[in-house]
C-alpha cells in the first residue's frame, strides 16, 4: 500500500459511541419493498436469490427433459417419444442446460456473494442486475413454454445452418431460439459489466488485488471473457435470424453463403463459453478448500496465472469442435496444441488445491465431499477432453456419445458439483438454518454414484459407434445394455437432486437480517454479520483471509467502527475504491427499490417475442414501453454532486466523480469492448466469406462511386466534432444550454444522414440485401451502425432533455461523457465500415 | 516502506497481465489468418506461409522474452506495495504464453501446407 | 490389426467389451488401415488418461491420509509447478507431437496408383453413391476392393450431413457448396456399418449404410455388372410389376438404368435387388419388407421423403416386389 494511503487508512478506527440514529439511518435506506413488492427489490440479495432460484428452476425443468430422453433410449427402438418430440426435447435440454442454467446460476451467485465478499454495499448497477434478472426469468419462461405448444426448436443447441434455415426448418421454433436466446445474452452482459466495475471500483479499502478472494478474481476473468465471447454468438444469431426472416444468405451456398462460418461464430463463443462456466465454480472450490483444509489456499499467485491463461488460451480453441469439416490439416494442428495448451493451468489448479489440503486438515463435511467428487469427475472430463484434443482421435470420437459423455464430465463434475459444495457452504451465511449434513451426504452419494453410472458408459457406446442426437437406435447394434445403464444411472442422480429438494425445503430460510453465521469459520468477509446492506461498517482490509488474521474485524464492523458505519448523504451508498491498491476514491449513491427495472425487462422481453410470433405493431408497441421506462429509470440516476462526504477513519472523497474515474464510464468501456467484439466479429465474416465465395464480390464498376462512402464519412467525423464542441458548451447558462441542444441536435442529423447516405448509394445501384452474400454483408455493416445510432439518438434526446432541465453542466456530466464515448466509438465503426466495404472490393477487384 | 513519491498504482499494471498471454494471441491469429488467406483460391501463396509462421513465432518468442527481461527489471524499481505480485505472475504467464507459442508452431514444422484432410 | 502387445491389450479390453455391443461399427474393432492406426493412438491415450487420473487421486489421497512428510511436499509451491505445469508439459509435448505426426501420415497424398474413387452425396435421409470415374449411380450400401485406398469425395445436397465408418476410419463431414474427402483402406473382407454423423433433423438416426469390402477380383466383376442397365423382367410376375412401376410414378423420383424410369431425387435402383436391405440399413431385403416400406414409409422411417403408397393390392406389391428383387 502507498505511503499516503497508508497514512489516510492507519487511523484509528471511528470512535465508539456511534451517533444516535445513525444505524436506524442505514437501515431506513436500505430497507426493503414489502410483501409482493420485493418483486422491485434491486439489491444484490435479493436479486441474488431470486436468481439462484430461476437457474435452480431450469436446472429442474431441463433434468426433467433429460430424464425423458434416457427413458426413451433406454431399450432399443422404444416409441415413448416420437422422434419430432424428442428432437425438440434434446434440442431444449441443451439450450436451457447451457442458456438457462448454466452460465446464470454462476453470474446468480456472483451476484450473491461477491458484493459481501468484498466489503461492498452493493453491485455498482443495482437496477441494472434486477433488469438482466428479470428479462433472463420472463425470457427463459416463454422459451421453455414453446415445448408445451410444439413450438420449439428443434436444431441441436448449436443450431447449424442450413438445417436451421427457413427451408429446413420452416417452423417458428429457430426463430424463437433466435430472438429468445439472442436477448438473453444481453442479462450476461450486463451482468459482465457489473462485475467488471464491481470488482475492480469497489472493494473494500485495503483489499489489493492481491488480497481479494479467489471467486473474485474468477468472476472479474469470467466477466472479461463474456465480453469478448458473446459479441460472436450475438451476431450469428442476427445473421441467422436475418437470413430467415429476410433472405439474407449469409450461410445459403448457393447466394455465396457457407453453412461453416456459422460454426466459426458459434463455437468462438461456444468454447470460451465451457470455461466461462467453470471458471467461477473453480472460484467457488478455491474459497471452499481452504476453508474445509482450515489453512490459507496455497499457490495464490499461480492461480491467477492459470485463470488468466486459460481466460486467454480459450480463445484459441474454437475449432475443435469442428475438426471434421475439411479444413486444412495445418488449421487443425494450431487448435489441437491450443487445446494442449489450457490443459495445463487446469493441472496448476487441481494441483494448488491439493497442495492447500496437504497443508492443512480436511474436515468431512457436505461440501468437501462435493469438492472430492468434483476433482475426480472433472479431472476424468478433462483427460478426455486431452484425448479428443488429438484430432485423429477426434475424427472418431466426434459426434458421438463418447463426446456426450466427456462433455457431461467436465461441466457436470467441473460446474454442478462445485455449485452443490457452495450450496452447503454458503447457506449459513444466507439462512437463518443450515441444510442438513445428513441429507447432504446422501445426496452426495447419490448424485456421485448416479452421475458416473449414467455417464461413463457412454464413452463405451460412443466409441461402440453411436451417434449422438439419436431418437432411437437398432437392437441390432446391441447398445441397448449400455443404454439402460445409463438410464438407471440418471434416475440415481434425480433422486440425489430429490434429496437436495427436500432438504432445501426442509431447511432453508432465506433471510436478509441475522443467518445462521460463520458456522465453518471461514475467512473472507460474505461471512461477517450479513445484512441485506452487508457490513454494518465496510471493514478496512489487511489481508488475504482477513477473518483469521484480523481478530476481532467482525465486532469491530459490527460496532461501526470502519468505513460508512451508516449514511453519509440519507440514501443507499457503498465506497468506490482504487482498481488495484483498493484506495479509496468516491462515494457512490445507489438507487433504491423501484419498477422501472422489472417494467423495462418485461417489455424487453415482449419486443422480442412478439416479433418471434411476427406480431410486429405490439412488438414496436412493447419496445416503446421498454425505451420509456429505461428512459424514466435513467432520469433517476446521476444524483446531483454534493459536498466531499466524511467515510469514516477521518477520510473525506468526491461525492461525484467524471471521467475515468466514474464507474458508469467504466460500464461504457465495457459496452464498448462488447460493441467492439460485435463489429470484429462482423469483419471477420465479411472477409470469411470473401475467402469462400470470390466471385460474388463485385468489380469495382458495380459498387457505389466513391463520392458517396466520402460524403458519408464526412457526415460521420462531422457529427464526432460537433458532440466535442458540444462539450465545450457544458457550463450552465441559458446561451450554453440553447447551443448544447443545437449542437447534439445536429449531431444527431449528421450521424444519421451518414448512415442514410450510405444505405441510399448502395440502393440506387440496385444492391439488394438478398441478392447474395455479399450484399448481405455490405447492408450489415449499416444494420450495425443502424443500432448504435438508434441508441445514440435516444441517448442524445436524453443529453438534450437534461439540459434544459439544468441537470447537465460542466461538474455534473457523466451523461455528456458517456454520451461522447459511445458517440465517438460509432462513428469509428462507421467510418472503418465504409472503408470496409468500399475500399476492400476495390483492393482484390 | 516510504519511497520519495507514492502513487496510486494505475491500471496499467494490471492489464499489463494480459501482454504476453496476448502475444500468444497474436501468433496464433496470424499463422492461422496466414494458412487461411494463403490456402484460399484468391490468394494461393503457400510458399509465403511457412516464413510467416516462422516469423511470426520467432518475433513472439523474442517478444516474451525482451517482456520477461523488462518486467524484471521493473519489479525492482516498484515499491513493494500490496499488488506487487502483478509483476511475478506476469512473468509466469510470459512462461506459460511462450510454451503455447512452442507448440502452436509445431504443426508447422510438420503439417504440410494447404492440404485438406484425407487426400 | 496388428500382432502387438497394444493389439493383445486391445484384445483384452475388448473381451471385457464384448457385450457392450457387435463389432461392425466400433472404432475399437478396426478393420481399416486409418482406422488401425487411430484405435493404436486410442489405447494408448487412454492408458496416458487412466495413469494421470490415478496420479491425480492418489495425491488427494495423500493430501488427505499421507504421512507429514508427504503432506508436506505435496503442500509446496514447487511441487505445484513440477505436478501441474512441467509434468503436463512433457507429456503432453508428446501426445501433441504424436497426434500431429499420425495427421500427417493419414493426410499424405497416397502412394498407392490404384486408388479407387467413389462419390457419396449425404440427402435428406439416404445416401447418393457413384462408383469410379463414370459415375456409376448407386444408393445406400456401398461396396469397396479390399486391399486398395479408396478415395471417398464427399457432398451434401440439402443440409449438413456426415459420412463415417469406425471400422474404416474416422468421419469427415458433407457440408452443401463444399466438396470434402476420406481415404478408407479396408484390410479385410466384410461388411461394417456406418452412420450419418451430424444431426441432419428427422430420422436423421435411422440414416445408417453399410458397406461391403470383397476382394478385388470379385469386386471388379461386381462393378462390371453394376456398371450394366438393368436386368429385363423375366417371368410375367416381374413384367407386371415393372408396368406398376412405371404407371405409378415412380420413375418420377427413381431411377432405373435402361428403362423410362430415370428420376434423381430418390435412390438410385438399377441393382436394388443386389443390396441387403431396403429403406432403413436394418430393414433386410426380402419381398414383404419391399412391400413394407412402399406401403408404410412413414411408420419404418417417419418424416423421410418418400409418400407412403396405399393404391396397390396385395396382389400388385407382389409383382412390385417381384420386380424390384429381380434388379440384381
């Protein structure tokens, strides 16, 4: 820690006694909505158990799906299941698994845990977690609906063109999985975001980088991957969804589409996706075993290393799930020593935990046995992931259930079990009652013994030669032993889950007031007196396992005397600190339960799905609502600047803060590296299919003179400077505000007439979109800018609006910033976009 | 513990983690775009390939090292503030980051170029 | 496969195996040189798989149970690196090298001059063969020389499909407006069974072939009378049948070689009787099963292509199986 900040944070803690009415203060501001209001509630536990919740209930929902397909594989050529059911139903399993489940149920206890974990109040975007909350759990509702209408998809989850375009699959069911899953990507990003700002801006002080909690240091990589992972998926499914609802042929071979650059995109998501979801359950064993060992985690510093290599090395991986589609074998080689590669962080931390229990003595409890069963499942995914790494053996292994079997492996054992050990850990930190060992130790055995009895055999039957995606299979081939085992063992592990139902049931008293408590004794700070505002007091942070080495640090929080013992400015509030020294820096103000959050996803939600069932006027109608209330949700945020707020330890900061020290600009950044990965993903479709199909790409007499990318390019740059002027014109006046509204406002002209001019050149030349995929392509490129300036005409409206209202000036204009951030992005885009698609035809013409 | 000028450590030093894991990012994507440009009907140049790759694995090479030398030499010039392990952990990851390259290039050395599977 | 302490071990494992399933279509039981050779990688990286994951629990183990001393190692930084970075390290470096060089040798252009060349086009539920230089149309079983490398040239002309014999060798997928490839050797004579394997909708699970390897000189006969148009109805029985045929359309969607009969959308079935099953690859060729499918389609193979066809007596399917079976 630095020389100053130390001098600011070695003061004596706050005097004791407390003012009077200062913890009634904190309590007021953070009390809760009541009865069926909680529905409103924003802070982070609630949305955090209403989150876990939700992705439990998927998880339920897809096992249930799961069950009926190894009831209908159980005997050979059994007709329990028609094949169109089935197909829907693996279809389904796989989507909500991975959708649904999977990746929510690790950002839900994120979203849970962290903000407590770190001495935080809160996660910095309250309303924007109870937003992606609630559009994921009405989203994720109507998709798993469309099972019970015959609606649904049924394209494998990976969803391959062209057997998913209109022509095979001419129901409504791809659509659904288009739009539906498509939006709900945007609650991981904004959950990725929110992690991103609230692991690096607000952690307690004293907690370095070095100090924080090992599952938040997963989830800051997790969140990091999300953001350059998700942009490739979002984008296939425009293209798709493009291509089905308009005749775009992105992927029609015979316009010039490839049906393989859909699983280039799908799988550069789809790779990083499998360690986007085990990476926090690694987090999660990483705070459980040396809690269990009863020693500190050894080996800190190389896990670290090894969640930061294999954040980087999964993106090197894609194309091992695609070694058999012909291409050329030196392509294949880079994957397969990539997929070398991330073996070994995998083996630092395996070992680092076993070094940690060596270290230290393991008690037996629920979730060390989980954690056991983890290593060793995983550790068997793992080996055979290393095998199907080799592509010769891939070239057998692929798409068979040897690969159903390694995947189960490695996210059953690598994600499930993890998260089954952090149930049984964390309820007492959360319940005012422990779940049962004994319950815990049954379901355990149940759910191990179930999940290996169920899933080893299929690496025999895999290699036996069955496929995968099979609604049925000959008596011949004689898998039906294999078949039956399997079954027998997954009605074993479902009545482990039963057995982890009942006991929740039995059990589990979700509370936000007094839980049950350290009852294990563990080290990091979610286990101090936990309320629904966290700490009485934001404790100072002196080291790694501050319970152990800081005696006392919980009464000491509790009495309030550390940071923030209650409200300094009469709302919601938590400290932003420095991202790598935990200084600290602001106060930051957090809204307070309200509607606008549940509104905007519920009609966001609506949009979307309305226009999957093609009623267009309601869906435009519900997307209006959604606008509105984020609009209304916006005006309530950025609160007034007031004076340098006293924290506590004799530490004043900022109560407002612009530029790159405001966690919103941080939440932009973010945005935009998303944005970024969206358009990269675009250009490397674009030049993808160049490579396929050359003889669509027109000679230069056919494209759009070049007058015309320059006049729009030069609308662009315009509409840049003029939002820079703009910000010049920031103080508050009555001439200032007339020109900062004239300034936005012909921005906004600029903008949009740039993006008009370049679609208007390309159709008077008679360029149509559907034509083939290059057209495609080069209309895309607009389609993208069209949702940027979309959203940055509202926003620049929004920028307008608080002006006049004086609620936007030189001091007060995180709006502007962010506005100018997003602007200056686009116009980038825009102008690298026209360079694309104008001057690259003319370079290979 | 009290040197002549304290600092609140930037962010830089952190995202300084991610360099040499980047550099492996950055000769993996340019042998693969180079195998996938050089094999393809409008550019068909495979000769070009192999110095490519060589290039582009032995600059990434001499790359993590010169990074390894100078973080190094940083880290004793950085007072030894509570995230002073950034600068170990970024050499671990010039170590893991410099095996990967190794073995991205090994295809190379003995995959012909250009030919699709099974001839 | 070859006499080796691998091939006893394999042997071994596969007694264990042995009622796990029949052998025609096991990526362990292989009967092909690509095949063989990747079934030698196999054990061994299932004996690489099965030392680690018991090197991984016994150090739980004796994190857990072991003596202070070896707790105490186990508990160190270095032991970390050595287990979990320079171990894998070595030995992956091997398996990858391994691997890589087992590529290139399956992917060298072969040296063999009597390659044999066989187009398979996947379709939405069947399989579209031409045999040799001429084209010589064929549908769903497919006969290959033993001994000879035989070049597979791949399409796809609706959606993705994947051609894949485990006895043979691996699998390589038919992707629509890409032409992809497989080299498979047979070493011995016999019939294997392959599936598509890349969901494809519908019954994508029955779409299944098999195919036959026979020695060269009976091949080449085979090839010679399979090359021919199709054989004249001989008995009065037949020539009803072939008329049936023809008055019913289905020369519309078929195709047999010699007569009016010459559409391409459905299987090809100039030597229909010549093959061992029909419809589905477990459906054997006989007259009730012939009748059996043009009747009932949708119930043996539910959403492919062909319309179930009711018109017929029993009297009619008998002359139209008749006729069929005697397309040898």
């Amino acid at each position: 820690m630095t020389d100053v900040a130390e001098r600011r944070l070695a003061g004596h803690p706050n005097k004791l006694p407390r003012p009077k009415g200062e913890l009634e203060a904190l309590e007021k501001a953070w009390e809760l909505p009541q009865g069926w209001r909680i529905i409103s509630a924003v802070n982070n536990t609630v949305i955090g158990y209403f989150y876990v919740g939700a992705a439990l209930l998927f998880f339920l929902l897809a096992g249930i799906l799961a069950l009926l397909m190894r009831l209908q594989l159980a005997v050979p050529s059994n007709t329990f299941l028609s094949q169109e059911t089935y197909n829907q139903i693996f279809t389904m399993h796989g989507t909500v698994m991975m959708f649904l489940f999977a990746v929510p149920v690790v950002e839900a206890m994120g979203v849970l845990l962290l903000p407590q974990m770190l001495g935080a109040r809160d996660l910095p975007f309250p309303r924007l977690s109870a937003f992606a909350f609630w559009a994921y759990f009405v989203g994720g509702l109507i998709f798993f609906a469309t099972l019970f209408f015959d609606l649904a998809p049924s394209g494998g989850w990976f969803m391959y063109p062209p057997l998913t375009s209109t022509q095979y699959s001419p129901g409504m069911g791809a659509d659904f999985w288009l739009l539906g899953i498509g939006f709900i990507e945007i609650s991981a990003i904004a959950g990725a975001v929110e992690l991103i700002v609230g692991v690096l801006r607000t952690r307690a002080p004293g907690m370095t980088l070095d100090r924080m909690p090992m599952f938040a240091w997963t989830m800051l990589i997790f969140a990091g991957m999300i953001v350059f992972a998700f942009p490739a998926v979002i984008l296939a499914t425009m293209l798709l969804e493009l291509e089905r609802a308009f005749g775009w042929p992105f992927f029609i071979p015979q316009k010039g589409g490839d049906a393989l650059l859909w699983q280039h995109l799908f799988w550069f998501f789809g790779h990083p996706e499998v360690y986007i979801i085990f990476l926090p359950a690694a987090g999660m064993v990483s705070m459980i075993v040396p809690t269990m060992a009863r020693t500190p985690l050894a080996g800190y510093r190389l896990i670290v290393v090894a969640l930061i290599a294999t954040g980087f090395f999964s993106f090197g991986l894609w194309v091992h799930h695609i070694f058999t589609t012909g291409i050329p074998a030196m392509s294949l080689g880079f994957f397969s020593a990539a997929s070398m590669a991330v073996a070994i962080p995998s083996g630092i931390q395996v070992y680092s935990w076993i070094a940690t229990i060596a270290a230290g003595r393991l008690r037996w409890s629920t979730p060390s046995l989980f954690v056991l069963g983890f290593l060793f499942i995983f550790t068997l995914g793992g080996l055979t992931g290393v095998m199907v790494a080799m592509v010769p053996f891939d070239w057998q292994a692929h798409d068979t259930y040897f690969i159903v079997a390694h995947l189960h492996y490695v996210l059953v054992g690598g994600m499930v079990f993890p998260l089954f050990a952090a149930f049984y850990y964390w309820a007492p930190a959360f319940s005012r009652r422990a779940l049962s060992e004994r319950f815990g130790k049954a379901t355990f055995w149940l759910m191990f013994t179930g999940f290996n009895v169920a899933f080893f055999p299929m690496h025999i039957s895999g290699l036996m030669g069955m496929p995968r995606r099979v609604y049925t299979y000959p008596e011949v081939m004689e898998w039906g032993v294999l078949n039956m085992i399997s079954t027998v063992g997954a009605f074993l592990f479902a009545a482990g889950v039963l057995v982890f139902l009942i006991d929740l049931v039995r059990n589990l008293r979700p509370t936000v007031t007094e839980p049950i408590g350290n009852v294990w004794n563990a080290s990091s700070l979610e286990w101090m007196h936990n309320h629904v505002y966290g700490p009485r007091s934001v404790p100072l942070v002196e080291s790694r396992d501050p319970l152990w080495d800081q005696p006392g640090l919980s009464e000491e929080s509790k009495a309030g005397r550390h940071y923030l013992p209650g409200t300094v400015t009469g709302v919601r509030e938590t400290i932003v600190t420095s991202p790598i020294e935990a200084v600290p820096q602001a106060l930051l103000r957090l809204p307070g339960y309200g509607w606008t959050p549940i509104l905007a996803a519920v009609f966001t939600a609506g949009f979307f799905m309305l226009l999957t069932v093609k009623a267009t006027a309601l869906a435009l109608l519900s997307g209006m609502l959604a606008v509105v209330a984020i609009l209304i949700w916006m005006w309530e945020s950025d609160p007034k600047p007031l004076p340098r707020a006293e924290i506590g330890h004799g530490i004043k900061v900022p109560t407002y803060v612009s530029g790159s020290l405001s966690h919103s600009w941080w939440a932009m950044v973010v945005l935009l590296l998303v944005a970024g990965s969206l358009y990269l993903a675009y250009v490397f479709s674009y030049l993808y299919l160049w490579t396929v199909s050359p003889q669509v790409w027109p000679k230069p007499a056919q494209s759009p003179a070049l007058s015309w990318p320059i006049i729009a390019a030069l609308l662009l740059a315009a509409s840049s400077g003029l939002i820079l002027w703009a910000g010049r014109t920031l103080p508050a006046n009555f001439r200032n505000r007339l020109a900062f509204c004239v300034l936005i406002g012909s921005a906004i002209v600029a903008l949009v007439g740039g993006l008009a001019i370049e679609v208007f050149a390309q159709w008077r030349m008679g360029i149509r979109p559907d034509a083939d995929a290059h057209a495609a392509m080069i209309y895309m490129a607009s389609f993208l800018q069209l949702e940027l300036t979309l959203a940055l005409v509202v926003m620049a409206g929004f920028a307008i609006a608080r002006s006049i209202a004086g609620l936007l000036n030189r001091r007060r204009r995180v709006v502007y910033d962010n506005l100018g951030l997003l602007w200056h992005y686009t116009v980038l885009q825009g102008l690298f976009g026209l360079l694309l698609v104008h001057g690259f035809p003319r370079l290979v013409g | 513990m009290s040197p002549a000028r304290p600092r609140v450590r930037p962010l830089v030093d952190l995202l300084r983690l991610f360099v040499p894991p980047g550099i492996w990012f950055a000769q993996f994507t340019t042998v693969y775009l180079a195998e996938a440009l050089m094999c393809t009907p409008p550019v068909a140049r495979p000769g070009a390939l192999i110095w490519t790759g060589a290039a582009a694995t032995l600059t990434a090479l001499a790359a993590l090292i010169a990074f390894a030398f100078m973080q190094g030499r940083r880290a004793d010039r950085i007072e030894r503030t509570g995230a002073a392990f950034l600068h170990d952990a970024a050499l671990w990851l010039a170590l893991l980051s410099g095996l990967a390259v190794i073995w991205t290039a090994f295809p190379f050395a003995v995959l012909p170029t250009c030919t699709p599977p099974a001839g | 496969m070859k006499r080796s302490p691998q091939g006893l071990a394999a042997a071994a494992a596969l007694l264990l195996l042995a009622g796990c399933g029949i052998d025609v279509q096991s990526v362990l039981t292989p009967r092909g040189t690509q095949a063989g050779q990747i079934a030698n990688l196999a054990w061994i990286v299932f004996a690489f798989g099965a030392a680690v994951l018991t090197l991984v629990m016994a150090a739980v183990w004796a994190a857990i149970r072991g003596s202070s001393r070896l707790r105490g190692a186990l508990a160190q930084d270095r032991t970390i690196v050595v287990l979990g970075l320079i171990f894998p390290a070595v030995t992956l470096t091997l398996l990858l090298g391994y691997g890589v060089w087992l590529m290139r040798i399956q992917l060298a252009p072969s040296a063999s001059t009597d390659t044999f060349h066989i187009e398979v086009t996947g379709e939405q539920w069947w399989w579209r063969v031409a045999y040799g230089g001429a084209g010589i149309a064929s549908a769903n079983e497919i006969r290959i020389p033993v001994g000879r490398p035989v070049h597979f040239t791949l399409k796809a002309s609706d959606v993705i499909h994947s051609f894949w014999v485990p006895s043979l060798g691996g699998k390589v997928d038919m992707i629509p407006g890409r032409t992809t490839a497989a080299r498979l050797t047979a070493e011995r004579e016999g019939i294997y069974r392959g599936q598509c394997a890349e969901y494809c909708g519908g019954p994508h699970a029955l779409m299944a072939f098999e195919v036959v390897a026979l020695p060269s000189a009976e091949y080449d006969a085979w090839l010679a009378r399979e090359a021919a148009p199709a054989r004249v109805p001989s008995s009065a029985q037949e020539q009803r049948g072939q008329s049936l045929f023809i008055a019913a359309g289905c020369g519309a969607c078929h195709a047999v070689r010699g007569t009016a009969a010459a559409g391409t959308i459905g299987p090809d079935l100039t030597h229909l009787g010549g093959r061992r099953s029909v419809g589905i690859d477990t459906m054997p060729l006989t007259a009730e099963n012939m009748t059996r499918f043009i009747a009932n389609s949708q119930h043996v193979k539910p959403g492919n292509q062909m319309p179930e066809f009711r018109i017929f007596s029993a009297d009619e399917h008998a002359a139209l199986a008749a006729y069929l079976l005697s397309l040898r």
